[in-house]
C-alpha cells in the first residue's frame, strides 16, 4: 500500500467540512475539477468510498467519518513537526506556553526563565475551542487548560481548583443576592453546553420537558458575556473569568452546590522535550491560585 499522501488528506478534510466540493475549491484555492480527481485517487488509494454524492448533497460515508476522525490530529502533528522544525532552525529555542482566560501564567513565565535563561519563553492564550489544539498543532509546547477536555494523547497535570459562578444579567431576579443553589436556575436557559455543568443538566426545566432551546455561538467569554447581557441566557464560569472580564450590564453570584473547575497542565505525551520535563516540575512549585476579591 501507498503511502497516504498529506495533500490529499487536506484536500479531504476541506470537503469533509463544507460538504461541497465547489465551496472546499474556493477554500483550498484550486480548480474544482483537480479537487475530484484527488479525492477520486484517495479513494482509490485507500480502497474505500469516502463521499456518497448525488446532484443535490454530498455526505460523509462511515469510511469517510472515520477518515476524518483520524486525519485531523494526523494534519496536526504534521503542522506541528513543521513548526517545531522551523523553530529550530532559526534559534533561539524558544518555549510557548498556551493559557486559558481568566488565568495568569506569569509566576511561571518568570520561574522558568530563571531556571533556563538560555529559552525565550512566549505565552499564547487559548481558547474552549483550541486549549488543546495548540499543543497538537506546534503553537504551544504546554497548555494550562480548563477541564473537561479529550485527554486520550495527553499528559495532564492537576494544578488547582477554581469556584464557580452564575453570570446573569444585572436586572436578573437573582442577580442581587450573595449566593444561590443550582436548583435556582432550574428554569434558566444555559449559554453552554449542558455537560459543562452537569449538576444543571439533571435538573433543568427545558430539558426535562425535551424542548431544549438553542445555545447562540460563541467564541469567546467577550461574545458569552454579550447574549447574557441581553438577556438570552445565564453562564456559569469560573470566578477569575467572571472577575476578569467584570461589566455593569452583568452580575456574577457564586453558587452553593456545583463543583469546581479543574485547572490543569497539558502536553503531548508523546513528546520527550528536556524542557517540558522541567516545566512541569516547575509547576508544583507554583501558585497558580488566582488572587481575588469575590463576593
């Protein structure tokens, strides 16, 4: 057999996305027909059908679903080879660490660099969406994360846990009182998915009733903060996120009976790197608590 060619993978993966050849040509910036006739030699490269396409759709195949499964860390890792490499190259060696909101990595920015003067050290903040991504793709060496997150290829360190809290609008019924129970949001609409807080899910009205509203996108805490202002729904975050990105048009009120947030190191396991070693010994001796006034 072949060797799977990584261009073609890519040129898969676009398809599988848009689910349609024409607008995966544009993204990929190539001729439709060329497109095709790549997709036609994976195909034959690997011996299975990837797409079932007639004039109106085009869907995955179940071959096609567990292609795409598999070719995304595979794309990832070869970025993320191509990234380290590069970076070698030029020197210095540098070390990136990815960190989530509402988190400060500066005590461990300035331990390490003490430790190893001769690394230049860059932090990246991350996202829900890529707080792992970063570190399958080569754009962080570590990533001090927010669980719950896919684990399965990572090595994870526990650093702290975090309280939570309810965001809500500041005209909110319940937005003036110095702490609440989850059974108080029970009919409240969650800007998040309900597994993030499960003590929610188990009871919540909506879902219960087997009508779940829809959870407007967001990418980011500034855009959640935005749909809870006006009134769409609550959220519940972390107590230095709620501190951190503080406005007047919300209110954040700590809640009794749900469990915190798990704060943790990320890495590849994979990798045998001197310097992640180090850092997360490092992070033992850390306090990464954040240091805050709550209510």
């Amino acid at each position: 057999m072949t060797d799977v060619d990584l261009r073609k993978l890519r040129y898969f993966v676009a398809v599988a996305e848009e689910l349609h050849f024409g607008r995966a040509a544009e993204r990929l910036h190539i001729a439709q027909p060329v497109l095709s006739r790549q997709i036609r030699a994976l195909e034959h490269e690997l011996g299975a059908q990837l797409f079932a396409r007639t004039k109106r759709s085009t869907e995955l195949t179940p071959a096609g679903r567990q292609l795409l499964d598999d070719a995304r860390p595979l794309l990832s890792s070869a970025e993320a080879l191509r990234r380290r490499v590069a970076q070698t190259a030029r020197g210095p060696k540098t070390f990136t660490i990815g960190f989530m909101p509402g988190l400060t990595v500066t005590p461990a920015v300035r331990a390490f660099e003490a430790l190893r003067p001769e690394t230049e050290v860059e932090v990246l903040r991350t996202t829900w969406v890529d707080q792992i991504q970063v570190l399958y793709d080569g754009r962080a060496d570590v990533s001090v994360v927010r669980l719950p997150i896919e684990q399965r290829g990572l090595s994870v360190r526990p650093l702290f846990d975090e309280p939570r809290v309810a965001v809500l609008p500041a005209d909110h019924r319940l937005a003036d009182k110095t702490s609440l129970d989850i059974a108080d949001l029970a009919d409240e609409h969650l800007l998040q998915h309900p597994d993030q807080v499960p003590e929610w899910r188990d009871i919540a009205l909506e879902l219960r009733s087997g009508r779940p509203r829809p959870v407007p996108a967001a990418n980011s805490v500034e855009e959640k903060l935005e749909h809870v202002a006006s009134g769409r729904g609550i959220s519940i975050l972390p107590v230095s996120v709620a501190a951190y990105y503080q406005r007047p048009d919300v209110s954040a009120v700590p809640v009794n009976d749900i469990g915190p947030n798990k704060v943790c190191l990320a890495w590849l396991a994979s990798r045998r790197s001197r310097a992640i070693q180090d850092f997360a010994a490092l992070a033992d001796t850390i306090d990464w608590t954040p240091h805050l006034r709550t209510r």
